[in-house]
C-alpha cells in the first residue's frame, strides 16, 4: 500500500487525533521503540502529509532509534552551522538553560530553508522541560496561502526570493566552540509559492528567519510585502501549538510548515535532541 492510498478514515494500525481542522495531529498506538512494518509506516506517512506536523507522547527512544527512524524518511541532514554531539553528526542538540542568549527556532521559520534542498522535515525528541511553557508553535502554510485572495496568490506565483543564513549563524556557535572565520553560510533563492512535492498542494514558502528579500522589486517593496507576509503567516487560525511532556516527540514537514519554539521558561532547563531528514529543490 502506497501512502496515498491510505485514506485518512482507513487507518488500520495507528490512532490520529487532530489537533486542529487546518494543522497538527497526535497519534496514538504506536511505538517507536520497536521496527515499524510497512503499513504502519505507510499510515503514518499519509497522517504527516495529511496534518503537516505530527506528534507522538511517551516514546523512550535512544539516539540510534531516533536516526532509524528519520531515516524511514530520508537520508538525514547534517546541519550547517551548528555542533553535533561526538559521533552523531546528524544530530542537532536543541538546549536551553540560565546561561543561553538565544535558543534555536525562536522566531517563525521553516528550519534551514537557506540550503539549496531545504529539509524535508525534523524530528524532535524532547528530554527535559521546563516546570511549565517551552511550547511550539506550528503554522500551516497550505491554510496561509489558501486565506490569500485571487489577486495576491497570481502576483505571487512567479515571484522568488532570497533565504540567507550569514545573518543567523554568524558567530551563534562561539560559545559552543565553533571558529567560524571564513566560513560561507548558505544563501539560496526558492519560489515564494511552492508545491509540495508529494501533496502537490501549493503553500506559502517565505519566514521571517531566512527569507531577506523578494526578488524584481525594490528594496523598500519588497520590506513591506515580507512584512505582510510574515504577519499573514503569524495569524492563530493557521496555527496549532504542542504543549510537550517528557519523551514526545513532534515530526514537522519543512516543505508546508513554520514553526516557532517559545522560549517564555528562562532560566530553566529545556532540552532534546532533533533528527532532520533531507529534502529537495523547491519548485
Ligand atoms: C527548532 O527545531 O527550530 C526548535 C523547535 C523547538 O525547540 O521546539
């Protein structure tokens, strides 16, 4: 059975409880400790296209079953400015505590969409939280394109524009102890409407992370169709927010998803670990 063919009412193996009409869903009955044969994989498949971001609780997994798991997906990614873990190279440590002056994705953005063939999507296993707070915030780019009139989503169809990574990475790791004098980050030019490649449904593909400017306007034109755009993107009715417990997990599709990981919890300990699955050109 291919994912398509599973229809959202045909799931046999694995329980799904969306979370909103438009975006998220938990699902049950599954557990990620164990190998996963073919239809429960393929079920799980079609719920991460058909709800974008997906979320597990209680699964105890180690790192080697975590990268097993994202590998069902993909090839994994290897970040490119971030430090890894001794020997994990496609694991990206997300971490908060009283000595951090920043924490990563705390702004909307579609994680590392300044690569050539952003990720197709991450996979975040949460370890420690905070007393209370810590949310993610997820929003659905599908819904964000689809509440745009007529009018703006031709203007916007041919239009492409720049995702750079300089004004992130930049000197971010120093503490950590990555030396990056010399080092070129990544700087690519995606359409700002793209077709997922698997729903072939059209979603908005600009944040406010990445995306620097919009190409053939001018400067100032451009400023203020990224500022609508954003503010477009940042409305609830897109949204669904995932309130974390110790060993969850949340699989989010970078090719029609944003996300934004509050950090209302300082000075507290916030910390998991994220596999991230390659993706392709968009288009
Ligand atoms: C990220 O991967 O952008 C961070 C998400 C989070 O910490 O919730």
């Amino acid at each position: 059975m291919t994912q398509a063919a599973v229809a959202a009412a045909d799931y046999q193996r694995i329980e799904v409880r969306p979370l909103t009409p438009s975006i998220g869903a938990e699902i049950h009955s599954v557990d990620l400790t164990q190998p996963l044969d073919e239809q429960t994989f393929q079920e799980i498949h079609a719920a991460f296209l058909a709800h974008q971001v997906i979320f597990f609780r209680d699964q105890q997994i180690d790192i080697e079953q975590h990268k097993a798991f994202g590998r069902m997906f993909g090839e994994l990614h290897i970040h490119p400015a971030a430090p890894s873990p001794e020997g994990h190279p496609e694991i990206l440590v997300i971490h908060a505590d009283e000595k951090s002056k920043f924490v990563a994705g705390n702004t909307w953005h579609s994680d590392v969409s300044c690569d050539a063939e952003p990720p197709l999507g991450s996979i975040l296993h949460m370890h420690t939280l905070p007393s209370s707070g810590g949310d993610t915030m997820f929003a659905s780019m599908y819904a964000a394109y689809e509440a745009l009139s007529e009018t703006m989503r031709k203007f916007l169809s041919g239009l492409t524009a720049v995702h750079g990574s300089e004004h992130v990475y930049r000197g971010r790791y120093k503490d950590f102890g990555v030396e990056d004098a010399g080092k070129v980050y990544p700087k690519n030019e995606h359409p700002v409407v793209r077709t997922h490649p698997e729903s072939g449904r059209k979603g908005l593909y600009v944040n406010s992370g990445f995306t620097t400017r919009i190409n053939g306007l001018e400067k100032s034109e451009s400023r203020a169709l990224l500022d609508f755009l954003f503010a477009h993107v940042a409305q609830p009715e897109f949204h669904c927010r995932f309130k974390w417990a110790e060993n969850s997990i949340a699989f989010w599709d970078n090719r029609c998803v944003q996300h934004y990981a509050l950090w209302d919890y300082y000075p507290q300990v916030r910390h998991g670990l994220r596999v991230t699955v390659k993706g392709s050109k968009p288009v």
